[in-house]
C-alpha cells in the first residue's frame, strides 16, 4: 500500500470515527442524562484505533469523555457542585483510556504472536527442505559409489581376474605346482567380483525399467537371505508402475531398512516382502518373526523410524509398524492411488 493510500485510509477513518463521535453523542443527549450510553461511546474509540491508530484512538478516548459529559449536561442534568461533573468525566474518560490501551496491546501481542508464528512456519520449511536435501545428496551419493563400484572396481576386478585365469592356464600347462595357488586366487577374485556387484546393486538399486522396483526388492530379499544365513521371500500383486524414479527409491530404502532392522536388531529369521497394487494404493509390507518393537522404541525416536516415516511422507504415502500379536513386527507403507497402475494378474517370486 503507497503512502498516499495509508493518509487517505486514515482521513476516511478519522472521518468516519468522529462522525460516530457525533451520532452516540446526539442519541446520548436525546435519550436523556437518565439512561446511560457510555458503552457505545466504545464504537468510534475501537473503530479510530483500527484504522487510524493507537495515538488517535487516545485522543478519541478523551473527547468521548468530554462528549458524554456535555450530552447529559445539555440533556439536563445539573449537579451541585464542580467537582462531581469533573471527577464524572474523568471516571468515563479513564475508562475509554483503558481500553484503548488493552485494545492496543490486545493488537501487538497478536501481531507478536503472528510474527513469531510465521517464523517457526518458515524454520519448519527450511528445516524440511534441508532435510530433503540432505537425503537427496545421501542418495545421489549411494548412487555414485555403486556406479564407480560396478563400473570401475567391478572391470578392474574382472580384468584382473581374466589375467588370473590366463596365469593359471600357462602355470597347469607346465606342471608348475603354483597352478592351484593361482586357481585359488582367481576363486578369491571371482568371490571379489560378486560381492563388489551385490554392494552395487545395493547402493543403486532401481533399474530403469518397467519392473525396476519389483526387480530391486526380489535382489534385496536374495542378498538378505544370504548375507544373514535366513529366510527371507518378496512376493508381489497386481502391476506396478511408478512415474517417478524418487518414489521407488525410497519405497525400497523402506523396504531396506525395515527388513535390515528386523534381522540385525530382532533377530528375526523369517522376513517377507510384499508389494501389492489395486486401484485403491500401493502397498509396501514388511513383516517378520522377530523380537518385534521394544516398548519405547517411539518415545527414544530412533534414527531408523523416522527416516522410514520421512521417506514416506516425502513420497505422499502414510508409514506405520507395529508388534504382531503371535510375535514379530510388520511395518506397512501405503501411497495413494495416482501413483499405481494395476491389473489382474498376480506374480510371486
């Protein structure tokens, strides 16, 4: 608002104001002195302060307590000596004083209240955005590593253990009793190839490709089942396709995480993996045999929860996990329907 548009708001709201001064001054005095009207004398006090300000509404105070006065004067009433009349005015006046000054106060702490308000809005949003960021870089990062894992120690592993191969070759050829010391190391070298490929496929898990996701979690299962010597199975219904590379990325860090926690910290020795699509959501659920959730697994607000339930709400799905009653835990995410595509047909794995 220009400056020229605050004085004539202002010129209008002094106007106005003493204008209403007149009006509850004019009915006072033809009402008579006998019936009082000192609360409507409130009107233009509150109606000064809210468009003109705090400065002029004391000044409205005092001339309201004025106008009372001389109202009741002119309307008849006739006291006895000098000072009833004044200390009269004074009272009202005081009156309209104060409640200029709760009013106005009433005003600043609000204003206080929205100020401080709308900095802990912006602190959540700043907060939340460092947060996504925070994640995103993590991610992009994992990515990165298992891109140079697969594509730079992977080759040179499997270049080296090409060399290996052709040492063992020439060493069997001569007799040379070194040739099982080079078949073992090239064993050694191969077992290296496929653990380097698991760590890949791990850091970067999502193809791109229609069953990227379906694909990654069957991966997660088997490399879970044989890094941890247990049981672990991913089934999936109905066809999943997800638009956004983001969204299955952190359904399967989900995944990843509730499943890792149900092993290492449950000891759990059984865990299923179950992605189901209707036309109502995607389903996410992870559940297990283990020691389940301890009591106050939410009140300690482990790291783990709440990067599941952030991934969640970042993806716009809802996360939550509890203690099966027969033992164990199963941990659900659920997304809404605008981000699944579905038929008929079923698949397990």
């Amino acid at each position: 608002m220009s400056l020229r548009t605050q004085a004539q708001t202002k010129a209008v709201g002094i106007v106005v104001s003493l204008g209403l001064l007149g009006l509850v001054g004019y009915v006072d005095y033809a009402t008579g002195y006998e019936i009082s009207l000192l609360v409507f004398y409130l009107l233009p006090i509150l109606f000064g302060l809210r468009h003109v300000g705090t400065g002029f509404a004391f000044v409205l105070a005092v001339f309201s307590g004025l106008t009372c006065f001389w109202a009741a004067y002119a309307a008849g009433q006739h006291f006895h000596d000098v000072l009833t009349p004044i200390w009269n005015t004074a009272i009202s006046t005081t009156i309209f004083l104060l409640v200029v000054i709760l009013f106005s106060n009433r005003d600043y702490l609000r204003r206080l209240a929205d100020q401080q308000v709308e900095k802990l809005r912006h602190g959540v949003e700043e907060r939340t955005r460092l947060e996504k960021e925070l994640l995103e870089i993590a991610e992009s990062e994992q990515r990165r590593i298992g891109q140079d894992l697969h594509d730079s120690l992977g080759q040179h592993l499997t270049a080296t253990a090409l060399a290996g191969k052709i040492l063992a070759k020439r060493l069997t050829s001569k007799a040379d009793a070194e040739a099982v010391t080079a078949d073992r190391v090239v064993a050694m070298l191969e077992s290296a190839i496929d653990l380097t490929r698991k760590l890949a496929r791990t850091l970067d898990p999502i193809a791109l490709g229609v069953d990227g996701l379906e694909q990654a979690l069957q991966n997660l299962a088997s490399s879970l089942s044989e890094s941890f010597n247990v049981t672990c199975h991913f089934q999936y219904s109905g066809s999943v396709n997800v638009p956004d590379p983001q969204v299955s990325i952190h359904l399967y860090r989900i995944a990843q995480e509730a499943a890792s926690n149900a092993i290492r910290h449950g000891r759990a020795r059984h865990v299923a993996i179950a992605l189901e699509a209707t036309n109502r959501c995607l389903m996410l659920t992870i559940t297990d045999d283990g020691a389940g959730l301890p009591a106050n697994a939410r009140a300690k607000s482990g790291m783990g929860l709440r990067i599941m339930d952030y991934r969640a709400s970042k993806i716009g799905g809802t996360f939550d996990i509890q203690n099966l009653p027969a033992g164990g835990a199963r941990a659900v995410c659920v997304l809404n329907p605008g981000l699944v595509e579905t038929n008929e047909h079923a698949n397990e794995d």
